[in-house]
C-alpha cells in the first residue's frame, strides 16, 4: 500500500478502510454475487483485496493517525523540564544517601562496566584469568550485560572463546528489562567476528568426541539445536503448523522472534489430536442466556483426563497472569479436584497464616483477647462453639481477661476437655520459654504440639495449607533478627495482614497428587504430560501506565521518552494525563515489543506439553485481527475461521469443539447434616436458649470519656502552617524568594512568626518533613537541620497558645518525650548507615502571638 504525500488521498483511504476507532472494516457482506455473474470469483478476490489493504493500514499508520497534536500542550511540557530536572535531582541524591553505600543489581552491572572500561590493565587481567565465556539463556540478557560481554570479548587474542546458548522465541522477560535484539544482533556478529579470524579455513574440532555436520553455518560458529525431545510426534507437527504461523511476520524487527520448524526426537506419535481447542461464545456471555463458565469447563476437562488414565500430577494449568486464580480454585473444590497455585502471592491472607500469627500474639501477650478467641476457635485450638460460649462474662468478671476465664472453663463432653487440657499445656510451656527460645523455633514447637499436620491435613487444599505453614516458619525465621521481642514481631505480622502486604505462599511438595496451577513464566524450563492453557481469547491489555513506562531499548538509548501533563483542554478529557510527542511515540514503540512478546509467551506455552494441550477461551463472533488480536484469534485464523460457530478447514493432529452449554457442577447435599442438627437440638444434645441470655453481653464496657475538644489552632491552622513553612523552607533552598500570598492573617501570622524564631540559628542544610525510620517504628519530622561537623538539629512546630512564663514548663510536659523520641530514631538511623551524630539539639517552636520573638525556641535536654 503505498500512499504517496497527498493528506487528501490519506484522509480517503481512512474513512473507506478504517473504522472509527482505526481498526480494520469489514467487507465480507460488500457486493451483490449477481451483479458479478460475468467474472467468478472476482468479487472474492476484490474483497480479500480490501481487506488486505485496510489491514496494512491499520498495522502501518493507526497509531499515527490517532495523534492530536497540540502545540499549547508541548510548550507547557518542555516549560516543566527545568522543574522536573530539580526534582530528579533531588530524588537522585536522597536515594544515593538513603542507599547509604548498598549496591542493587544494576549498580553492580553499571559499576562493574566502568571498571572494565576505564582500567585496561584490570580487563587485561580479567580475560587472562577467564579462558572462556560461557552465558546460559542468552535471549534474556539485557544491553548492560552485553557491553560487559563485549568489553571481555574485545580483548580476547584467539576464537573460540565465547559459547552462549539461547533461543529467541522464547525470550519473555522484558518486563525485567530483557531485550531479545541482543540476542538477534548477536549471531550476524559472531559470524562476523569468526569470518575476520579465518575460523572458516581452519578444522573443525569438537571436545569430548563430540561429532557435528561440518556445514558453512557450522564453521562460522552457529550450531542449530532443533530437535525436540519433549513433545510427541503429531504434537510437534501441529505445533510447527500454528506456531509459525503466530509468530509469522514479512519483515522482522529487531525484537521479533524468526519461527523455526522444530524436528521430532520422540518415537511416538501420540494421540489423533494431541492439540485440543475448546471454544465459547464471548458474546453469548453479555446475553441473559449467557455461556457455560470456562472454569467449570476446565475442571470437567481434568475430570475427563483422569478418567481416561492420567493421574492429577501429569496436568498442568498454564496461565499468563494471576487474575483468575481464586475462581479457578473455587471451581476445582466445587468438583472435589486438588488443585494447588504455585509461587501465588497473599500467604498472610490465608487462614492457617492468621492462626499462626495468633499463636504467636499470645505467646507475647496473654491479655490479647482476640488473638485468644482467634487461637481457640482455630483447628490448633480445636474448641468448639457450644464449650466457647461458657467463656462469656459472667457478673464480677467485667474486665477479666480472656485467659482467666478460660483457666476456669470446664468442657461439657471429652473432646472438648481434651482440647483444652491440650491447649493449657502447651501454652504453658511456650510461655515458659518465650524469653530464651526464638520465635520461629516457639512457633515450630507450638505447630507441632497442637497438632497443626493433622489439623490442616484434611480437605481441599490441604497440600497449600501444610506447604504455607512450612513457609510461614520461613518468614518468622528471616524476620525475628530484626527485632528485639517476640511482642515487636507479632505487632509487625499483625500490622502486615492488616494493610494486606504481600508474601509468597508455600510451595507443596513436587510428588504429591494434585493439578499445579502457575503461570506461563514460572513453568519455563519445565514439562508436563498435559498442559491446559485457558483464558486464551483474552487480549492484551497494556502493562505501561501513563505515569511508569518501559525504558527505551537498546537501539533508542539518547532518544527522549517525554512527559505526561494534566490536559487543559475544554473537553471531558481535562485534567487528566496526556503524552507529549516523544511520550506518545515511545508508548506506541513499547506496546509493539510487549506485542510481540505476548507471541512468544504463547510459543513458550505451547512447548510445555509433552503428549497433550488442551486450550480453552471465549472467542468472538467475529475474529480480531491486527494488535487487538488474541492467541484465540490467531489459532482461528489459521484455521481459516471467521469467528465463533466456524470451524474452518481441518488441521492434522487438532481437534475443535464449540461448547454452547454445560452442566456445572452438582451443590453438595446439605440436607442430610441439617436433619442432624434438628435431631440434636429436639433430644437436647445441642441445647437453644429460649431467650437471650444476658450473661453473654453484660457487663458492658464502661462509657469512655468523651474526648478532649481540639483547638483549632493545634489542628486545623497546625496543618496549614506546616504546609505554607515546607513550601516556604524548599523554596528558599532553591534560592527563591515566596510571598505570604493569600494566607489568612492568623495563618501567615504564624508562619512569619516561626521564620523569625529560625533565623536567629545558625546557617544549615533544611529538610522540612523529613522521614526517619527503622525496624520498628516511622516517624516524620517538622524540620531537620544538619550542620557541618555533623551537628543536627531537630525544630518541632507548635501552635499551641502559650504565655512567656509557662512555655519552658508546657514544652517539657506536653512535647519533650515525643523529641525524645524523634532524637533516638534518628540516631538508630545514622547508625545503621555507619553515621553518627556530634551534637544534637532538640527544638520547639511556638508560634503563638503570646510569646516574644526571642524566646519562641525552647531547647530539650535529650537525657533529662
């Protein structure tokens, strides 16, 4: 398609082959047949012909010709540079001061090329010592990493030093900063590099009694590993058809993956139809009647699996992202399936996490009473309900701890008395021990003493409950060293599931009898006998935010990735993120590297089966083609469907099923437990209260004292003062000069008041609402002042209103433990960056109009 330079021709081409929002038209129902009567065939021939060309454009120029440029928009984003680079600035040095002289990964790359590039006698020394240069999954280095190999290979005095193995299809990294055109780039070089040493007239020598083809490719120091031991026979030759047709393209890019046929290694030919696809309606999903649930489909597929011989541990589902699991696992226990996710996420969400965590809140604390009720209604503590309801309070008992009243509770049946006795035991011990033993080994002890393999061991999931306990001991035993209590680390892991942070949940062991649900990178380098791969109609959806972008590549390193600015504009659009021109153009370059990785994830996918793969997704009625197509789409496309409903041409060794309904899974009969319960409560084994017992909630906790009214001026104007003091202390660190502005007297009153109470201190470095923390706590402080000499200051803002005579006393009764504090978080945090501090000054400031301009600064002793 070639357009020429008329914008009139271009505009046409759009409104005739493009949809509004730039996609592809549609000309299948374009044409009457009879009108055509005198040339068969042509009227085909010209809509594939439209389709085509429309295609091309949609692929070539989409995204350019929904770019709105406007030059207001790119004046006020290169005005924002100056701003933008203070602040970078700024964040650059107080990261380096925060790191306080630690290294990450990329510093040790980074530094580690300096060193090579700027001190030859060490390269020299370096590649004397290393003979060889040998690089495993060599597709997923990054251009860091590959300077560092250029700088030990420029240096090398003879061939056959380098020896890198990789493949580029499944190079599925990036997120991590990968880049595959390192890998593509290096094999022209490496020919290169061989056939300027002479390497082609030399013999070819294997080590080992190695024996090779001596083939040109294999003289210029490419050796091709096609063969594929993994996959039956039929398998492979299905999956040579659909995969080189996904990652097909008729011009490759520098991050493009060339398909290569792979050759059979296996003897076996393996089932009819080792690729199974299993397809429903998307849009009968936003109809009343719906479409059967895909994960209700799945499960019946392994249902089906086992049936016909194989054992849960030969299948495996394949996901490429997490955002299904927990439906996935429902269904799968509404089918009595073992299903375990593997490397999932929220351990300290799961229950046997909690009851852990309860365990180790009493042990630390016995008055802790709902740690308590937590522990006992636990599988550890195993007490049931009826026994519990005797722990109410009972009249004289108001404020009692939980734990006393349990030392008087007497269980109404054995079981119950056993479990007590058990649970008061062990308890006992543990408490005995606390101060001598670890908390990592008390919880191990406790577990073990309580039962907790037996307790969690029953049901669905019990293989991820046993292996999330195993790693739960894990973590209490990486973070005890932290703190100085066993009371300080149960606060922690309490504070952790209350804000919902994330820690890995365990790994089950390999041999047990149940289906491994992972993702997609988490299974590369393993195999399966099955492979279920679902959801795969779901498109991909952008992983770059508008806010945290990709990092250009290799190839487009000096080149600017732009900004994004609230638009201004007068349309519903306003306020909200817009690209500038070189943000938008580097948005568009990195959706189509993560485009093309999305095709090598499923080629990763694919060859994880060794005798069947089963997909299954929602499809469209009408299939999408271009970058908003899915794998569902492709694998159709080649098949020759149109969408849903339509089979398309056969293909040797896949098989194709349309799933319009399905049965779901039958509810667990409740019927028989509920005739049980009834029996019960009629014969009085289970006795029900006629009335309400007034025991379970009298006494009531006595009434609190309403709270103390706040002043305004030590809230509301505290928190305004703050904020005008922080902007007004930064800006004269940049040397600026700011008005009071449109502050309300009292505001603006205090703020000048507190500016003429620093000024009278010696000249510092200021740091307003500056952040210390440590292991144990977090705290920000008014202003940090930092001398030479390492002499600190810390300045405390107070609003409160305060006369000449009491101000010393009220700063010392009201504010100074609270410095106090601050000073000695500071300290621990200069020490744990191998500083210290010479002098340290504790401030308060009034701001009160009461107090004298030379006496606003009350000074606290840090060790009274």
């Amino acid at each position: 398609l070639t357009l020429g330079t008329s914008p009139q021709a271009l505009e046409v081409l759009r409104h005739e082959l493009l949809r509004s929002d730039l996609e592809p038209r549609s000309f299948k129902t374009i044409g009457a047949a009879k009108k055509w009567s005198n040339a068969p065939g042509a009227l085909d021939a010209c809509r594939d012909l439209l389709a085509q060309a429309a295609q091309a454009l949609s692929d070539a120029a989409a995204g350019w010709l929904a770019l709105n440029l406007d030059p207001a928009h790119e004046l006020r984003t290169a005005a924002a540079l100056s701003d933008l680079k203070a602040v970078f600035e700024r964040v650059c040095a107080a990261y380096a001061e925060e790191c306080g002289g630690n290294l990450d990964f990329l510093d040790l790359e980074l530094r580690a090329l300096h060193l090579l590039q700027s001190q030859e006698e060490l390269a020299q020394r370096l590649c004397r010592r290393a003979l060889y240069l040998l690089i495993d999954e060599y597709q997923d280095t990054n251009p860091t990493q590959n300077l560092l190999f250029e700088q030990l290979l420029a240096r090398a005095h003879h061939p056959g030093r380098f020896f890198a193995v990789g493949d580029a299809k499944q190079s599925i990294y990036g997120f991590r900063g990968a880049d595959v055109g390192v890998f593509n780039e290096a094999r022209p070089a490496v020919e290169q590099r061989n056939c300027a040493m002479g390497v082609l007239q030399r013999p070819t020598l294997l080590p080992w009694g190695l024996e090779a083809p001596a083939t040109q490719e294999r003289r210029r120091g490419l050796v091709v590993m096609n063969t594929n031991y993994r996959s039956v026979k039929r398998l492979l030759e299905a999956g040579n058809e659909i995969l080189g047709s996904v990652l097909w393209r008729g011009a490759y890019r520098r991050f493009d993956a060339r398909p290569g046929p792979m050759t059979p290694g296996r003897p076996e030919e393996g089932d009819e139809h080792p690729v199974e696809l299993h397809f429903m309606s998307d849009n009968a999903r936003r109809t009343p009647e719906g479409a059967p649930d895909e994960n209700e489909m799945v499960a019946s597929l392994v249902k089906r699996a086992c049936a016909q011989g194989a054992k849960l541990s030969d299948i495996a589902l394949l996901v490429r992202t997490r955002s299904n699991n927990g439906a996935m696992l429902q269904a799968f226990a509404r089918h009595g399936i073992p299903l375990v996710a593997m490397g999932e996420g929220g351990l300290l969400a799961t229950q046997e996490a909690m009851d852990c965590v309860n365990l180790l809140r009493v042990l630390a604390n016995e008055s802790d009473d709902i740690a308590l009720i937590g522990l006992l209604r636990s599988p550890l503590g195993g007490i049931s309900d009826v026994c519990l309801m005797q722990l109410a309070p009972r009249p004289g008992e108001a404020g009692q701890p939980l734990i006393r009243r349990l030392e008087r509770l007497k269980a109404g049946n054995r079981q119950d008395a056993e479990a007590l006795r058990r649970l008061r035991d062990v308890l006992a011990s543990l408490r005995r021990e606390a101060g001598r033993q670890s908390a990592a080994r008390l919880l191990a002890r406790g577990l073990s003493s309580l039962g907790a393999g037996l307790a969690f061991s029953h049901g669905s999931g019990a293989e991820q409950r046993l292996a999330n306990l195993e790693r739960l001991l894990e973590v209490v035993r990486e973070t005890q060293g932290q703190f100085s209590s066993l009371a300080a680390l149960a606060r922690e892991l309490a504070r952790r599931i209350e804000e919902g942070e994330d820690e890995t949940q365990g790994q089950p062991q390999t041999q047990g009898e149940y289906v491994r649900l992972m993702t997609i990178h988490g299974s590369k380098g393993l195999e399966f006998p099955i492979v279920i791969l679902p959801d795969i109609g779901n498109q991909l959806s952008a992983s770059n935010t508008l806010l945290v972008r990709d990092l250009p590549p290799a190839e487009e390193v000096g080149r600017p990735m732009g900004l994004y600015l609230p638009w201004l504009g007068d349309d519903e659009a306003r306020g909200k993120p817009r690209p500038d021109f070189e943000a938008w153009r580097a948005t568009l370059d990195a959706e189509e590297r993560q485009r093309a990785e999305y095709l090598r994830l499923f080629y990763v996918a694919f060859t994880r089966a060794r005798d069947k793969l089963i997909l299954t997704g929602y499809v469209p009625d009408e299939i999408r083609t271009g970058s908003h197509a899915a794998w569902a789409d492709l694998l159709l496309a080649r098949l020759g469907s149109g969408g849903y409903g339509d089979s398309g041409r056969a293909l040797p060794g896949v098989s194709l099923t349309w799933h319009r309904n399905l049965a779901a899974a039958e509810p667990m009969n409740h019927s028989p437990m509920l005739a049980r319960l009834k029996q019960a409560c009629e014969s009085g084994m289970l006795p029900m209260a006629r009335e309400v017992d007034r025991s379970l909630v009298w006494p009531l906790a006595p009434r609190l004292a309403p709270p103390r009214p706040a002043e305004p001026e030590s809230v509301e104007l505290g928190t305004l003062v703050h904020a005008e003091l922080e902007r007004r202390i930064l800006a004269r660190a940049r040397g600026l000069h700011l008005e009071l502005g449109q502050l309300r007297p009292e505001i603006a009153g205090h703020v000048k008041r507190a500016e003429e109470a620093l000024a009278t201190l010696p000249r510092a470095r200021e740091f307003p609402e500056w952040r210390a923390f440590d292991s144990e706590s977090e705290r920000r402080l008014d202003l940090l002042r930092v001398r030479d000499g390492d002499e600190y200051d810390i300045v405390d803002f107070k609003t409160d209103r305060v006369s000449a005579e009491t101000m010393a006393e009220h700063a010392k009764t009201e504010h100074a433990d609270q410095l106090r504090s601050y000073a000695a978080l500071l300290r621990r945090f200069l020490a744990t960056r191998g500083r210290e501090a010479a002098k340290l000054r504790l401030l308060v400031c009034f701001t009160s109009p009461d107090v004298p301009a030379d006496r606003r600064l009350v000074e606290i002793e840090e060790h009274p």
